[in-house]
C-alpha cells in the first residue's frame, strides 16, 4: 500500500516531474489565445496556482456537488518517491481545507513528455464537504522529495509562501541540485521545488468554507496519520490509474463529474 523509500542519495533520475489536472480541467489548460497547452502547464513551479495565479475564472469553471466525486490527474515526467496533496483553495488562494495528503507516486510511471497520450493518469475518488464557494480553487500539490533527499534532506517542510528556492538559507552554499532557482529559503528544511495544478471550481453546498478545518482527510484515509505539510520518499502501488490497498470508497469511478 504505501513505503517510504530509502533515503539514500544514490538516486539517479535526473529529470524534473510535471503533474497536472485532467478532470476537473485545469485553469491553465488553454493559452491566452485559447490554444490547448501540451506540456508547460504540467510544470508550474511558481505560486499557488502556477502562471494565471490570481486570475481565477481564466479557464473553465467547474461546478461541484458535496459527496464523492473521482478526479483524475496526469504526470507529464515521473519522479521518484513525490507525493501528492489535495486541497481547496480559497478566493486568495490560500489552502483552507486538505481534502487528502500524502498520496504516494506511483513508481511505475514512465511518460514521454514529447507525447501527450503517454502522459500517466491517476485517478482517486475524494467526499467533497458540504462547502458553499462561489469562488474556489482545487489544488493539486506535487511534491518533489527526490530533490530534497538528495539534497541530505530526508523530510521537507512544505511552505506554501517559499515554495521555490535554492535549498539553503545560506547565500554562500551551493545551490541543490533541481532547484528552481538560486534565491535563498526562509527556512532550512523547507521543499525547495513543488509543482503546483489549479482548478477552479464553484461548490454547491450550504456551509462556508470557514466553518471546516484545515485537516479534513477522512479517518480511513491511510496516510492520515502522516504530519500535514512534512514530506519524504512516498511511493505506493498503483493499478490501471487507482493506488491499490486502500478503502473501496476511494478506488469507486463516481459519475458526478463530467470531463
């Protein structure tokens, strides 16, 4: 079901992973000109929501319903042992409620970036809360540990507000390798590279986002347990697009969203 990887610093992929929303469709999944984007929104390292952050209504809309519902996103380029995270964003883009954490890669996705229709999909059914928000954002969070762990970093702190930077506090120390760029990190310890995927979204229910905690993830989640912005080496087996050895309820095709 899930394992952390060992924390060795002999891992060889050299590449940068790209993830993205597939269903609901991503903010960014159309250019200014309304050309559909093969690849470079898979790689939005920058802000909350990558390019068009602040600019929520760019693209398609979507409109959810409390209750189960499956969302599906892809991986453009794999990367060794990176989790994933789901969150609902508010109007500022701020996380407001984690819907699930920790969800592991899937160590057997090989996509060729150069053709879209190998781009690996994952598929995970999430209980949409009774939330009212006309104005919402669906964050998909991607994590890139390899980085850190190679880096002597074994867990990473993932901070929303540094999300990219050059691995150290320290503006004389060499900047780690599959960093973003050079600038220096608020913190040590921190997730220096993070890919980030927005979709917008409208949520019909009653109650406001305020009213819910940040830790929504259901209690038969198996990776709740795990710390909420701390990240490792997470890997899990993955079968025809859904992780395997987890509760039913997350692994049932629901049909109320249309992509």
């Amino acid at each position: 079901m899930f394992k952390v990887l060992s924390l060795s610093a002999t891992v060889t992929v050299l590449v940068s992973a790209h993830g993205r929303w597939k269903c609901p469709a991503p903010r960014d999944a159309l250019d200014e000109n309304g050309n559909h984007i093969k690849f470079d929104n898979t790689g939005n390292k920058y802000a909350a929501c990558g390019p068009q952050s602040a600019n929520w209504g760019f693209g398609e809309v979507t409109t959810l319903s409390p209750g189960w519902t499956t969302f599906t996103w892809e991986e453009s380029i794999t990367h060794t042992g990176s989790p994933f995270r789901i969150a609902i964003l508010d109007e500022t883009e701020t996380a407001r409620v984690v819907l699930l954490d920790h969800i592991p890669h899937n160590e057997k996705s090989a996509p060729n970036y150069n053709i879209e229709a190998s781009y690996v999909p994952y598929k995970i059914s999430v209980n949409i809360p009774d939330v009212q928000c006309d104005k919402c954002s669906l964050q998909l969070l991607y994590v890139m540990t390899d980085k850190t762990v190679k880096c002597g970093t074994p867990v990473c702190y993932y901070n929303p507000d540094d999300a990219a930077c050059k691995g150290s506090t320290d503006p004389n120390a060499a900047t780690c390798a599959g960093a973003p760029n050079s600038q220096v990190c608020v913190a040590e310890g921190e997730c220096f590279s993070n890919y980030h995927s927005c979709a917008d979204v409208k949520i019909t229910g009653t109650q406001p986002l305020s009213s819910f905690p940040l830790d929504l993830q259901p209690a038969d989640w198996p990776y709740k347990s795990l710390k909420m912005q701390y990240y490792g080496a997470e890997v899990g087996e993955w079968s025809n697009g859904w992780l395997s050895g987890i509760p039913s309820n997350y692994t049932t095709e629901y049909d109320s969203l249309k992509c």
